[in-house]
C-alpha cells in the first residue's frame, strides 16, 4: 500500500486504514487544518452517513446518527466517545474541546465487543497532541462575521530526559445569527444562539523505563450559551382554512422569518472537570495496559417556555398584566399568533413577550468514576489476542421544572415554594445511578498470506436505580400535584439491570495488497432506563382517554440492542494515486430508543421509549484522486433505506423511516496547495456537504388528532406530512497563504447563505412542531502559526 498510509486506533490496536477490516472515516491533522475544524458538529459534517444536531436544545445536547441509529435525548449515549485511548461516558463531553486536536476517526456501526454499552451506532475516536521532543509552540486565532472570535494553542516540549508535558486552551466566542426582537431590555438583542466558552488543560507523558509508560491528563473549562432556540409552526389545516390564516399549516421549510419576541433571558451555564490516569506495561510478549478517569459536567440552563400555549397561567396576574401592557403598547406577534387585551382573547403559542408561558429551568448534573484493565499480545505470532475488565459508576442529577413567571429578574432554584419569586408549577427531579461491569476479550488470526479471521466478544452489565426527589406539595397554579405522578400514586425508589453480550466478528482477504475485502458482523447495546414516574398514566389521561390516541408510552423503557452485517473494499490504483473504499450494510435494531415531548394542560413532558424494530440498509462509497502534486479530489456519499417494522407505542406508524436518519449524505471536496514563491505556498480547500430529507419523528406522512379537537371539535385535526426537512446543500470555502511556521486564511461558511433548519421535534397531539434554525454565511480570517 502507500507510504503515506494512515495509522488508526478505532478497533483499540494499531491499524493501517487501508487494512482495517471496518468502515472508517479518518480526518488527518492535515485535514483538520485545511478545513479549519473546531468543533464536532464540523468533523462530523465532513464525514458521509454521519449527521449531527447540536446546540439548539441545550449547548450539552448531541443526537449523533451513524447510518440510521439516532440518539435519544434523557438516554445514554449510542455512540463511544474515546479520546487518547480513555472512554467517555457523557454525551455532553461530545462537543467540548477536548485538547490540541491531532486526529479524528469515526467507525461505524455497533462497535459493542470493543467499547461496550453505548456503541450502538459506532465510535468516536479523538487524539490528541502527546509532548514534543524539543519545544513546541502552535495555535491559531480567527474572527469572522457575528463578532465570532477563536483563539487557541498549545505549549509542547520535554521537561526531562524520559517525561515532556504540553499545556492547551481554547476560547470561543460568537453572538450568533438570530436576534431577539421583543420589547423586554433584558432580552433584546443577541440572546438567541450566542455561545462563549474557554477551556484549559495539560498531559504529562512519561517514559520511566524502556518498560513503562505513564500517561496523565486534566481539563477544566466553563461555558455560558443559550437555549431552547426554537420556533413554533402549526400543522392544523382545518384553522388554516376557516380562518384564512396559511401559517396555521405551515411546511416547517418554508418557516425561514424566524421571529423570537421573548421576555425571560435564555442562559445555559456548563462546567466541567475531567482528569485521567493511564498506564502502560511490557511484559515481554505482552502489555498490560490500565487507565482510570474522572469526569465532572454540570449543566443548568433557564429560558422562556411553552406553557402560554394552553394558557396555564392565563389567570396570575403577571400574565395578564404583561398581555395588557403589550397590546396597550400596540405590540404585534408573527401570524397566526394574536395579542388581544387580555390572555383568553389571545392566541400567544409558544415563547411569547408575555410573562403567560412560564420558565422551564432544567438541570444535569452528572459525575462519573470508570477504570479498565487490559492484557494485549505483543508480539510477530499470527495470532493475537487481548482481555480486559471494565467498571464505570455514573452519578447523575436530572430535573426540569416548570416555574411562574412573575415579570421580574429569574430565580433560577428547581423548587420554588409557594408564594416566593418565581414559584414552581411543575417539578420532575430525579438521582440516577448507575454501575456497569464489563469483562471483553478478543482474537486475530493470520491464517496464511491472504486471508485473516478475528472476533471479539464483551458482556456488560448495568445496575441502574433512581430516586425521586420532588417533594410531596400542591402546583399554587392550577391545585393538582406538582408532579404528575402523585396524582396517580407516590414517587418511588427503582432499580433495574440490564446485560447483553457483544460479539463481533469479522473476516478479511486480501487479493492484492492494493486490494483487500473484508465482512464484518457485530452487536451494539445500550441501556433502558427511566422515565418520570407517572408518564403512563398523564399521557393515558390526556391523550390515550381524552383523544384516543392510542400511545403506549412506559414509566421506563427498555435496552436498545443493534444487530449489524457489513461487506466492504478498500483498493488503490494507478500507484496510490486513486484511493477507493465502499461498504454495503443492514442492520436490525431491537427496541431503537426515541425522545418525544409533550405539552399540554399538564404542562411539560420529556420521555424516552422504545421503537420495537427498524430495519436499516444502505451503501457508502468513498475516493479520493491525487490528481497532481498539491491538487486532490475526494467524495464519499451514503445512501439508507430506513423502515419501521414494528412500533407498540405508536403502531400505526409502522412502514415509516428511522427518525432523525437523512435518507443520503454526499461530501465532495477539493484542495489545492501551490508554491508561489521558495518560501510561500497559496492554499485553497472547498467542501460541499449535501444532507437528504429527513423525518424527525415516527409519526410522519399522517394525520393525528389534537388537544384543539377538544376545544373546536372538527377542527383539531393535525396533518404532520409538511414536517420532513428538505434536503440542503452547504458550500464552504477557505483560501490563503502558508509559509514556514505560519498561514493566513480567509474562509466562507454556508457560502450561498443557505437557510435550513437544524431540528424538528413534532409533538403531534399538540398540532405542532418546534423548530430551529441551522447557520447563515459567516466570513472571516483565521492566522495561524507553529514554530
């Protein structure tokens, strides 16, 4: 093969890319810099069959989708996060900074037998920059439009003989592209999607003895961003043409006037502390290898809400006197809302001016303790093999509540009692805790010159119990519980196990050594876990009883598990210059875990549950053409054919697509590197990413009947077909100039202005989807440098 072959570390060994039995998309230093990445959400963009949503919930939320398997708000994570050979267990440590960033893989498909729960969908895997052997300083700073700011770097180098150290840090800054246009100073301005955060750290390296090596790691960083940017768009036809107002059946692609009028600031505060500690042995033949880590991500974030809606406030008087002051100020919503004078002669949907809907605070705090040992062969023999122990404890605090927005500064507690500011409405505050044991081993045999047979097998098992901790007391607001479980009984202490072995097995030959297939067959497994205790029962009163609607929503839901088959080739041509890579895979997921929201009356509702089974096939193709010195081509594209084949919490929308699965990914790319003079090089690197339709919800192409119904029989009937996002294509590019020890680069993102839309999240009984934006053009300059 190549002398400029890839190294990769995604099956926990030392692999050549060309050679790796398995679909892995590799993102080099080289690529990284010449697409000016920074975050996650632009690695992933690069990478076919991989999509991401971030940032518009809150700025620790990521729905990661590898070939069909999405993730779901409230559950564990259904994709591996390992950065410098440490496995991460929270999904909010996705979008972080992780360090001075080397290299960037993602393999694909259920990884479990190598990275246990939560490797349903594939792994992540992040390098990081290890200490120089002489002093190294590198970084970069940008800015560009939406007074967007970069600055980051890192300081390498030895500090004795046998140990080197480098220390990093990052800052980031933007105001966003959306802007909030209501009346409330406290709000006005750039308060919709504005992001600043920084972050710090360092890794000691150590080579003690020809025999030992150390390896030890810290970050701390803290970020302040918004949350809950979201529009409201109606799907309620029969209002649209009674009244003569179009925007009450709005296709969420033609909402591109995105108007946020808010009145309660939107801040979300994230923290977080990590540390590990790994260490290698040789043992002659073999190397014992351990590491133990330590995270700690708090998170809390408060911001105006729903509940104007449905008018669960329309009689405190904050609301009506915020309604009165508006209308008497001539102050207009975007159709088809309307302030009237008073709240019942107002239709104020969701996120108004006024002080009606309430303010939702939501908490995630988690903390988590996980070690592993592992015994590795090393050494020339054809076979190789590997064993290990894994233990993880999770300690994680979770809550939302529902608070009254009395018109003054935020009170940001969970629980607000009676009479104080900012009193609580409605609370769901849970401790969860969780212990996984997991035991893995694996074997590679070369069985002669061409042919190499390996499998890999890990159990896990998760012990997970939560405990309520709302307390017993009256809603001051509407006089039912503050949590609806205690209408229907008490909160109560739970534990559940979940286990599941994880096979892997896989078999490549190589024909040439330009030309290798190989087929791969793995399992992937993710834990159940709990939902809010009384979910059934509210969602059986308020919908099932009162619509028949017909959901089978649980107080807990069960493990996902992913059954995967893959064929794929790797070959090279013309002497390297032609690098060609494809795979044809199905996979069948077992109880596929989704996130719904509900609102209502009721208020708020966050749930996870489980889709019986999908059925996902597709096909990837991938090439990259040195088509001169300095000049490359590369393309890769996906294609998925999703189908629902069994749904016993919403069964009708059997034979509809894997929600949040883009039905084709294309990434097209060029670069070109050229001399200008001895010491001057002229760079220039475009990428077009082309993401199909998507469906975001298992209720798709139909009809669902309404909370409206029961205040305008006849007419509550939703129609959820205009809620598919289209597909859209995004061109960035960068051009500059590069010399010995520093560049200079403009860029353009989302070149044509693009208006798309980062998420759909249809609650379908309610007649509506929440929507949110994706990003317009930015433009600015990026100077680099290293020396």
């Amino acid at each position: 093969m190549s002398n400029n072959e890839i190294t990769v570390t995604a099956r926990r060994q030392n692999e050549s890319l060309s050679e790796v039995p398995a679909s892995v998309a590799v993102l080099t230093s080289q690529d990284l810099q010449l697409k000016g990445i920074v975050t996650t959400e632009q690695a992933i963009a690069a990478i076919p069959g991989v999509t991401i949503v971030s940032n518009s919930a809150q700025v620790g939320d990521a729905q990661i989708n590898i070939r069909g398997v999405n993730g779901a708000r409230d559950a564990e994570n259904n994709v591996a996060l390992v950065v410098d050979g440490i496995l991460k267990t929270n999904t909010a440590a996705v979008n972080q900074y992780q360090g001075a960033l080397q290299q960037f893989e993602v393999l694909k498909g259920p990884q479990g037998a190598y990275y246990g729960r939560g490797a349903t969908a594939g792994v992540i895997v992040m390098t990081t920059k290890k200490p120089s052997d002489q002093l190294e300083v590198e970084g970069r700073t940008s800015y560009a439009t939406q007074d967007s700011q970069l600055f980051e770097g890192s300081v390498s180098g030895p500090i004795t003989a046998n140990t080197g150290a480098v220390l990093f840090g990052q800052y980031r800054h933007t105001d966003g592209f959306y802007r909030n246009t209501g009346t409330d100073p406290r709000t006005q301005g750039k308060t919709i999607d504005q992001y600043e955060g920084w972050g710090v750290g360092g890794r000691l390296y150590s080579e003690p003895t020809d025999r030992l090596t150390l390896d030890a790691k810290f970050r701390y960083g803290k970020i302040k961003a918004a949350a809950l940017n979201y529009n409201a768009a109606f799907e309620l036809p029969d209002f649209a043409s009674l009244l003569g107002i179009p925007e009450y059946h709005e296709n969420v692609n033609d909402h591109t006037n995105f108007v946020y009028k808010r009145n309660v600031p939107s801040i979300d505060n994230q923290r977080t502390i990590e540390a590990s500690f790994k260490a290698d042995y040789d043992l002659g033949g073999a190397k014992l290898s351990g590491w133990v880590s330590f995270s700690d991500i708090d998170e809390t974030f408060y911001a105006d809400t729903t509940a104007a809606s449905l008018g669960r406030f329309n009689n405190q008087q904050a609301c009506i006197d915020s309604v009165a002051a508006l209308y008497a100020a001539g102050v207009t919503l975007p159709a088809p809302l309307y302030l009237g004078a008073t709240p019942g002669a107002s239709t104020l949907g969701a996120y108004s001016p006024t002080a009606c809907d309430g303010i939702q605070v939501t908490l995630r705090d988690q903390r988590d303790v996980s070690a592993e040992l592992r015994l590795v062969s090393d050494n020339d023999s054809p076979l190789q093999w590997s064993l290990g122990t894994y233990y993880l404890h999770i300690n994680r605090h979770y809550a939302t509540a529902l608070n009254e927005d009395d018109g003054g500064a935020v009170n940001s507690n969970l629980y607000n009692a009676p009479g104080t500011q900012n009193q609580t409405s409605q609370l769901f505050d849970d401790r969860l805790k969780t212990n996984v044991y997991a035991a893995f081993a694996s074997l590679q045999y070369e069985a002669g010159d061409h042919l190499t047979l390996s499998g890999a097998l890990r159990f896990d098992r998760e012990e997970r119990s939560v405990t309520p901790l709302v307390p017993d007391v009256i809603d001051p607001i509407t006089g039912g519980s503050i949590n609806p479980g205690f209408d229907y009984g008490t909160l109560e202490y739970k534990k559940k196990s979940y286990q599941q072995a994880q096979p892997k097995l896989t078999a490549r030959y190589e024909f040439t050594p330009d030309f290798n297939v190989y087929l791969d067959y793995g399992v992937g497994f993710k834990a159940g876990g709990f939902n809010s205790q009384g979910s059934k029962a509210l969602i059986d009163t308020y919908y099932n009883e009162l619509l028949d609607s017909n959901i089978g929503v649980e107080d807990d839901y069960k493990k996902e598990v992913s059954y995967a088959l893959e064929a794929g080739f790797k070959a090279e041509l013309f002497g390297g210059a032609v690098q060609l890579s494809g795979a044809a895979y199905r996979n069948i997921v077992k109880n596929m875990q989704f996130f719904e929201f509900y609102t209502g009356t009721f208020g708020i509702l966050r749930v996870v549950s489980n889709i019986d089974k999908v059925r996902l096939m597709g096909a990837e193709l991938g090439a990259v053409w040195k088509v001169a010195p300095g000049f490359t081509l590369d393309a890769g594209g996906n294609v998925l054919d999703s189908k629902i084949i069994r749904n016993s919490v919403r069964p009708d929308t059997v034979g509809n697509k894997s929600p949040y699965s883009a039905e084709y990914t294309l990434n097209l790319g060029a670069t070109l590197v050229q001399p200008i003079s001895d010491r001057v090089d002229f760079t220039f690197r475009a990428d077009y990413r082309l993401t199909g339709p998507t469906w975001f919800h298992v209720v798709q192409d139909q009809e669902r009947r309404t909370i409206f119904d029961l205040f305008y029989p006849g007419l509550g009937t939703a129609d959820y077909a205009g809620t598919r996002r289209d597909a859209y294509g995004l061109l960035n590019l960068r051009a500059g100039l590069k010399g010995e020890g520093w560049r200079l680069t403009g860029f353009v993102n989302n070149f044509f202005k693009k208006h798309y839309l980062e998420e759909v999240i249809p609650a379908p009984e309610f007649g509506g989807a929440f929507i949110s934006p994706g990003g317009l053009r930015q433009i600015g300059l990026e100077a680099g440098f290293d020396f």
